[in-house]
C-alpha cells in the first residue's frame, strides 16, 4: 500500500528519495511523486505510474538539495491520476505532504475550507488536510509545528505524514495515527519512511514513532513529541536486524520464487532456540510469562485477514486438538465489528506477516479493549500488531517482497505448532501425543528442502492449464485451509478465478461446475484418505481434471490423476507446510507463463493498511 520517505541531510535528497520509493515498489502502488526544498522553494513532481515514469518526468538541474519527500499512491479517494498523485501541497504553496491512510473527516473541513474561499484541485482526502494546515497557517499565525500539530489535532482518520513548509528549509515534521512511519537516525542525517527498506543502506539505527506522536526533525536533531499534551516523549533508538541483501532478489527472476525456495531456511529461523528435540521441549521467550492467563483462557479467538487467516484457520485446528478447548478462527474484518463474546477469559491470537494489516490492528485493540490477552504471531520486528499485543512469538521469516504470502504462511503454521505444544505441555499433555510432532519438526526443515527441490514437477501442470479460466481445490481437514491458501494463491497472481472448499462440500454446489474442462486440484493426506478418494471419483466420473498433491504412495491416486505431487508425510498438524508448497510454485509457474507481475499483481498492495 502507499509508501513514504523522507529524507534529510547532506545528500542528494532526489537520490535518496527516489532510490527509497523504488525499495517501497513491492508495497502496490499506481503512482509516485517527489517534493524537495531548497532557497525557501517547494519543486513537487508527481506522476501516475512506477518510479521508473516520476524518474523520466524530473527535469535536470531541478530537486537539487538535501531536504526531500516522496511518495507512492495505492488510489483510496480518487482515481490514480496525476493530479491525485502526492505529495500535494495547499493553495499558498507553502507547505507540501505525503500521507499514508484515510481522513475520514475530509468532508467536513473541506466544506470548512470552502467556506472560507479555499477550493481543492484533487479529489484526495490529503489534499484537504494540506490545505487545511495552510488555511490554519494563515489564520491562526501559527509557526510550522503548530500549524501541523493543531490540525492534526482536528483530524479524524489514520495518518502517517510527512510536511515540508517554504518558510523552514531544514526543517522535516512527521507524524502518526494508525499508520506506520520510523525515524532513521544517521550520521548527520536522518530518515523518515513507512517501513525500514528505503532506511537500510544508510542506518540500522531506527526509532518506531507510536500512535499519536510527532517528530520534528532538523539538521542536527530530532525531537518526538505526543500530539495531545505536546509534551516530549523519550523515544529509544532500536537497530534493524536484516541485512540489504534479504530485500534483494539475489539471482532469482522474482521476490516470490526467492521467497519460496528461502523456506527451509525460514522455518529453520522459525525454530532456532527454540525446539530441544533431545529433550522434547518447546521454549518460547515472548509468551513465557503469560502461560498461565493462556492456559486458564476458556476460549480462544484467532483472528488475520487473507493467508494469515488461511494459517489461522489451521492454528485454530491444532490448537483444538492439542488443548481440547474451544478455537476459532476469524476474519478480522468480521470480528472487529461483531459482537463477540470476548472478555477476559478469552485470549485474542492475531497473526500477520505485516504487523499493520488495518483490519487485524483494529481487531486486536478491540480486543483488548474487552480485556481480553492478546498475543501476535507476526513476521515485521516492531511492527505495530507485535508491539499492541500483550505478548507474542515472532515468526523470523525475513522481509517478505512478494505481494503473495509465501514463507510467512509456512512460517505462521510452523509457529502455531510451537505454541500448541509448549501449552499442550503446561498443560499436562501426554509425551507420547507431542514427540512425534516434535520429532518431525527437528526434520522439518530437511522435509520443506525436498519439496522445493522437486518444484519442477509442477511445471507441467502450469503448462497444461495455463489457459483455463476456473480451478477448483479441495482439500479436508487440516487440507482445507490448504485448498483456500492454492487457490487465493492462484487468483492473486495469476488473475484465473479460483475457489477452494472442503472437499466434501463440493456435492453442496461446486460440483455443477465440473465439466471436461475444469482441473480440480485435490489435497490428499491419510486422515480422511478414503472419503477424499471418493471425492476424486465423483469428479472423474464427470470428465474434471485431477491433480493431486499427497503425501500418501498409493497406486490408485497415480491412476485417478492427471498429475501428482507427492510429498513427505509427515504429522498431520504440519503436513499443510508440504502440502502448500507445490500451491505455491504451481501459481507461480501459471502467473509466469501468463506473463503476469507476480511480484506485483494488479490492484494488490503488501500491506494493506486501509479497511
Ligand atoms: C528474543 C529475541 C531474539 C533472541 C531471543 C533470545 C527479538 C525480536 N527476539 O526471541 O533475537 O535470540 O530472544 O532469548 O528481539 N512480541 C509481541 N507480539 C508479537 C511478537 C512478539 O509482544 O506479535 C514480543 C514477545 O512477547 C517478546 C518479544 O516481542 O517479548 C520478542 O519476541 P520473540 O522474538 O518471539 O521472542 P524470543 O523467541 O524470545
Ligand atoms: O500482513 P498480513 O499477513 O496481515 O496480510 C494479510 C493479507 O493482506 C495477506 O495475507 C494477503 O492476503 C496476501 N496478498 C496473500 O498472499
């Protein structure tokens, strides 16, 4: 979703920018645009487009300085156009801004503003808070900091901004509300951006702004101050932990294949410190403390949107089993405005490869609100879920790119078997019910590399079926929320139409779609082995087209489908690690030979931080 970066200090500021907005690219964007300062003059250039485009739309000699913001749009109000591209400025030219959210009270101060003889030329929300500070400016004579800090104080909505004004030529004011920003704090320098990319290469040195505060930000310091009592507020400076190599493609043709076969690796992270196969015990540092409340909890609620949702669904499978208590998995969406039973006997999970999904943010607040415990299961290190959340385990899977979630989903139910199992533990559990689970995922690992080795194998099939218009996946039990994650796979990347089901619902409606063109893809494991099976037959006595994936050796799935993947067999709580893997290269290999953007498919943004 929309990008920011700010940047101030001895280099180019064009440079820096421009280099930033092209690291924020995987974020989903349909424009760009840059502001620079210099000799007390704003120069904006914005453009519909990638970067690539704002970069052949500067003219040379201008944006020249070390004062600069730009921005990429993910279009909320407003067609992705020019005009509505940022960074906007206010009618006087004085002061410019890029922001990332919604201001959901753009209305009222845009009537507010056109009572007093101020009319806007985008159709953005962000043009109205622009002209608003201006108007403010103005009326109120108020200096740049006030001038931004009062009409924040006005808004009602999510920001993360960041200002320039004409009259402060070294002077850089950023804020938040509901969406990320962080300060880099370099040597002489400093950076403003809405994740750590476009900050890497020149500090690991971070400081996560919180919920309501401002920086302002000057040659040679910085200083955060909370937006309601104005009051300066002691901000720790926290280092980065991944390397500019792990945001690169390192020889791969996509973010989304390097992330794919990155998932030995990644699950290995997942598990580091973590599991003592000798002595079959699980340790986990973020949720130590709060064992207890857990294991007293009377239910629990997961809660994630998209992929997240997908590894939720399956942690809320594990964790039923392995604690015998009630769990249920939910889209945040949903939850965040339901009335849910939630109190606090309840504990909240939420999970998120982002840490700022708006949707899950909101549920997990709301959440807390009721008084329920709240733990995260989230990839981003600091990032805003993992820091609202009372407690949590990290994922460790390294920045994910690619706009499709791929080892963060791997990773997601990785870590919900470690969970499930430190509790089943505490609890009292039988060894005998967990060794085995702990055994395979000392294996894990070994088992996931095999599977990526053998991705060729899916290959043709993507050749086969690269021009059909509708899939359909199938899978039972823990292979049900599989069959969901194949399928959205396939959708968002590859733009073919999708759906997937528990396979025995299919007799309930989907089975009117099978004919001889339509492939089936069907997920087989040994728990419901034989009912599957028939599943299968009921599709081949149609005409579909059967692929299998399973991790089960038996001849009559060799002679029911057109193709097959096997895979490792291994506990059923973490078989859909195996079982997804083929998913993922077989939308990967269909988006590619579709010669679609899989990195960047259409209307898809990485981190979706509007509801
Ligand atoms: C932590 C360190 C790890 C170190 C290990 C050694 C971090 C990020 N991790 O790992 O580098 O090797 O100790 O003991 O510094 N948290 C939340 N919500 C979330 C996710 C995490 O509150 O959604 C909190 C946890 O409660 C914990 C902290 O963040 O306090 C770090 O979590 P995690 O990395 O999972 O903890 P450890 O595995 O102990
Ligand atoms: O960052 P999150 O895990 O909270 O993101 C949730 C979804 O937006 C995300 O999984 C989305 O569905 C992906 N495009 C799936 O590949």
């Amino acid at each position: 979703m929309c990008g920011i970066v700010g940047y101030l200090g001895n280099k180019s500021a064009k440079d820096v920018v421009i280099k930033g907005l092209k690291r924020l690219e995987y974020r989903g964007y349909d424009s760009a645009g840059i502001s620079t300062l210099q000799n007390n003059k704003l120069e904006i250039t914005k453009t519909q487009g990638k970067v690539s485009d704002l970069i052949a739309e500067i003219s040379t000699g201008t944006h020249t300085g070390g004062l600069g913001i730009g921005h990429t749009r993910w279009a909320t109000h407003g067609i992705p156009d020019n005009k509505n591209a940022h960074p906007h400025s206010d009618n006087s030219g004085k002061f410019t801004l890029v922001h990332n959210g919604i201001i959901e009270n753009y209305q009222s101060l845009k009537q507010l503003l056109s009572d007093n003889g101020i009319t806007c030329k985008t159709d953005t929300d962000t043009e109205v808070l622009v002209q608003f500070m201006g108007y403010l400016h103005q009326k109120e004579k108020l200096d740049f900091i006030d001038t931004v800090r009062l009409a924040l104080n006005q808004v009602v909505g999510a920001y993360g901004i960041v200002v320039l004004c004409e009259d402060y030529p070294d002077m850089l004011i950023a804020a938040r509300l509901g969406s990320p920003l962080l300060l880099g704090i370099g040597k002489d320098e400093f950076f403003v951006a809405s994740d750590s990319s476009p900050i890497i290469e020149y500090t690991r040195n971070i400081i996560f702004l919180d919920e309501g505060e401002l920086a302002v930000i000057t040659q040679d310091q910085y200083e955060v101050r909370n937006l309601s009592g104005n009051e300066i507020v002691t901000k720790e400076i926290e280092e980065i932990e991944y390397n500019l190599d792990e945001i690169e493609k390192g020889g791969y043709d996509h973010f989304m294949l390097k992330e794919i076969n990155e998932q030995a690796y990644t699950i290995s992270e997942a598990l580091r410190g973590r599991v003592n196969s000798e002595e079959s015990t699980v340790t986990l540092g973020g949720i130590y403390d709060w064992i207890q409340q857990i294991l007293d909890a009377k239910h629990i609620y997961i809660t994630a949107c998209g992929t997240s949702w997908h590894a939720s669904l399956i942690g809320s499978y594990i964790l039923e089993e392995l604690l015998n208590i009630p769990v249920k998995a939910e889209y945040a969406s949903e939850f965040r405005y339901r009335e849910t039973a939630v109190n606090s006997d309840s504990v909240v999970i939420c999970v998120s490869q982002s840490g700022e999904t708006a949707d899950t943010l909101a549920a997990i607040r709301k959440a807390r609100e009721q008084g329920a415990l709240t733990l995260g299961i989230v990839n981003v290190v600091g990032s805003s879920i993992a820091r609202e959340t009372h407690c949590g385990v990290y994922i460790h899977a390294g920045p994910e790119i690619g706009v499709a979630s791929t080892k963060a989903f791997t990773g997601q139910v990785t870590i919900f078997n470690l969970i499930g199992i430190l509790l089943a533990q505490k609890k009292g559990c039988n060894l005998e019910k967990i060794k085995p689970i702990i055994d395979d995922l000392d294996a894990l690992p070994g088992l996931v590399q095999s599977v990526l080795d053998q991705g060729n194998e899916v290959f043709p099939i993507a050749e086969d079926f690269m021009d059909v218009e509708n899939f359909l996946y199938l899978g039972r039990g823990y292979q049900f929320p599989v069959a969901l994650e194949g399928a959205l796979k396939l959708k968002e990347i590859s733009y073919i139409h999708a759906e997937g089901y528990p396979a025995a619902e299919m007799k309930h409606g989907p089975i009117a779609l099978i004919d001889d063109d339509m492939p089936v893809v069907f997920v087989v494991t040994a728990r419901g082995y034989n009912k599957i099976v028939s599943n299968i037959q009921e599709v081949r006595a149609r005409g579909g087209k059967i692929i299998i994936i399973t991790s089960e050796e038996n001849a009559e799935l060799q002679e029911y489908s057109d193709h097959i993947i096997q895979v490792p067999d291994v506990s059923h709580c973490l078989q859909a690690v195996l079982t997804t893997i083929p998913l993922q290269m077989l939308a990967y290999h269909m988006a590619v030979l579709k010669g679609c953007d899989v990195d960047m498919p259409r209307n898809l943004a990485k981190s979706v931080t509007v509801e």
